[in-house]
C-alpha cells in the first residue's frame, strides 16, 4: 500500500505544516502546542468534557472566549477534534450580554477563522463585526447559521428556533437560561458557557449548576465544570511577569473572581472603602446582639431589591446577611425572603429593633403603593405562620 508520500522530503513537510499552521488558525488550536498558537492544557480538559452541556469558569484574561469561538467553529463546520458533531448545516445562537458586544465575539471568532469557509454573503467588519446579507451573524459556505441573541433582551426574542448547539458568552438572565436551552430539544443539541463568576448576581446559577444544600435544591451535574485559573501554566503564551502585573493590577476584594475564577468575592460596584479583608471574620461564638436592625435599598423595577441584616452587640455593628433579589421578585416574594434571612439566624421579625428601606414607589407588582407598604403586607399576611 502507497500513501503518495514515499517520494515527500521531510524538508517538504515541515514547510507544509508550518503554512497550514499560518493559514488555519482553527487547526493551529487544536494541534499546535500551548503557547506555540495551540489551546492550553486547561482549555484541551473543557473542549474534551464528555458531556455535550459543559461549562468554562474562568479568570480574566486565560482564553475563555478564544475556546467558546473554537466551539462555535467546530460545530459549524462539524470538525471537533474531541467529539462527534452533526455532519451538515447546523443552527445556534451566541447569546450576549449585550447584542453591542457581538463585535467584541467577532473578533475572538475571527482570530481563529479558517481560510475559506465564509459564506459569500458574509463579511466580518472591525466595526460591526461579521454581518451577513448586512444583518448581524455568521454563515459559513457549508449552509450554517450563527446569529447573536442578547441575554437580557425581551424574553420572547429567544422563542421559535430550532437548533443544534448553543454557546452563551457569559451568564444571561435567569428567565432566558431555561427558554434558550428549551431551543435544543428537538435536535439534542449541545450548550457550552463560558465566563468570569463576577459583575452580576450569580446566585441562581451556581444553584442550578451545583445545587444548594440549604434548601435542598438538586444541581445538574450534567453540566461539567472546568475552573481556569490566572497562572503561567494556563497562559503559556505570556511571561510570568506581564501575568504578573495584571494580577497586582486586582484589588485584593477581586481577586478571587478575576485571578483563580472563583464564585465567591465582592464586585467593584460594592466596594466600601472603609473596609478590607481583615473586617471579614466568623467568631465562634457569635456575641449576642442587643440589637438587630434591616436596610433595604429597593432600586428600581425587579430583581433590585437588596436587604441587609445587621446585628449590634454594644460594642460593634454586625453585617450578618444579605438577600439579594432574582431578576424576576415580587414584593411578596422579597418578604418571604427576607423573613427566610431572619430564619437562619434564629430571628423572628419581632426581635428586628428597626427596619428601613428607602423611599420608592411601586415600579414593580403595581401601581398606588410605596414597595415599603408593599413588603410591609407580605410580611404581615406571613406573621400568622412565624
């Protein structure tokens, strides 16, 4: 038997693979070594997840969007190096945060373009990103169809479609989660998330993912989990010290989201200066509080309700627990929550010394009362089962 190649020096094939390796930077990914172009041992694990509902939880700044694009490539053009994939045209959606970041994933998509697969139609502009027929999306010359869905537009924009994979660019709404993974039943398509744990209320999906055993709410370990930290070793592509500098460019109140991927940490946006690590204990015991007190800032239509529990033990004010509202509360449900808070901590609304949450109309639930009349009488038609 004869391949053709007998008569190939080796001189011919080195210079067949390094042009392949310029001209296909899909196929440099996932046969290049890790920071030669190729995808690194963290992002080899989450593209191998046997599952077809995987998730990439990830630092800033290690490739995380790089191999959602990757995916999104494969699946297109149905040659994933580590998995089956249809064998024709396929349909999906890269839900967004925002349909104005899709310029932003369209530069990630185009730095790994293989050569030739575009659609005549479909053009990729620095500015716009890839449109096609002048309409934003990706279609590749084999017939298949990415469009860019935004995770907190109207609910009803991900309705109707039938496809074959999903891929969500960060976590969109809760509402939206269910009715985009709804889209592949049909065809039993496959749904990848990739994202940093940090910038918007996370609570329900880590619930959904991993469960809560609090409330005795199952996870869906279905959906495997790969955490990719800021380390040399996942980024081999950079120096210890250009790592380095972006890390000491962290505030020691993000760096567990931003630098190891982690769920736990405290925003930007909830900075108090006044405060750092050191004012974070758990004492045991916990003193007892003379005093116990709620601050609630309602903000302005749903899920932005935040309430704070705070406890004084005649020396020191106590931030004890926080409950902050899902994209889709009531104020009957911020009352049950909030009495929920006090049951943790073995209080009853009757020890609450005071209670203040500031001044807002009903911009949610209805109109002639004040959110503060509003909780006021979820708690009371509450207080006969307390």
């Amino acid at each position: 038997m004869t391949t053709g190649l007998e008569h190939v020096s080796d001189a011919d094939l080195d210079r067949a693979w390094v042009n392949l390796v310029a001209t296909d930077r899909l196929f440099a990914y996932s046969e290049c070594k890790a920071g030669d172009g190729g995808m690194s041992a963290g992002q080899e694990a989450f593209h191998r997840g046997e599952s077809n509902r995987r998730v990439l939880q990830a630092a800033n700044q290690v490739g995380k969007t790089r191999a959602g694009a990757a995916e999104c490539w494969w699946y297109m053009l149905g040659r994933h190096p580590f998995r089956e994939t249809p064998q024709r045209a396929t349909n999906g959606w890269i839900i967004l945060p925002d349909l104005n970041d899709w310029p932003k994933v369209s530069k990630k998509l185009r730095e790994i373009e293989p050569p030739n697969v575009l659609d005549p139609a479909c053009h990729y502009d620095t500015a716009k990103g890839y449109t096609y027929r002048g309409a934003r999306g990706l279609m590749t010359r084999n017939g298949s169809l990415a469009l860019p869905k935004s995770g907190t537009q109207q609910q009803t924009a991900l309705a109707g479609d039938t496809l074959d994979w999903l891929w969500f660019d960060e976590p969109p709404r809760e509402s939206h989660w269910g009715e985009a993974l709804s889209r592949l039943a049909v065809n039993g398509g496959a749904a990848w998330l990739t994202f940093t744990p940090i910038g918007k209320p996370l609570a329900w999906l880590k619930t959904y993912l991993l469960g809560n055993p609090e409330t005795n709410e199952a996870g869906h370990p279905e959906w495997v989990i790969t955490l990719i930290a800021l380390t040399h070793a996942n980024v081999p592509h950079r120096t210890e010290a250009n790592i380095a500098a972006q890390i000491a460019e962290y505030s020691p109140w993000e760096h567990a989201q931003r630098v190891e991927g982690a769920w736990a940490g405290v925003t930007k946006d909830r900075w108090l200066s006044g405060f750092s690590e050191a004012c974070v204990v758990d004492p045991d015991p916990m003193p007892s509080m003379e005093r116990i007190g709620i601050g609630i800032d309602h903000g302005e239509g749903s899920g932005k309700e935040v309430a704070i529990l705070v406890g004084y033990d005649g020396f020191r004010l106590w931030a004890l627990d926080e409950y902050s509202a899902p994209a889709n509360s009531t104020p009957a449900m911020d009352a049950t929550a909030i009495l929920a808070m006090l049951t943790r901590w073995g209080l009853s609304p009757f020890q609450v010394s005071i209670c203040r949450g500031d001044t807002n109309s009903m911009g949610k639930g209805g109109s002639g009362l004040s959110v503060n009349a509003a909780l006021e009488w979820g708690w009371r038609t509450r207080f006969d089962n307390i």
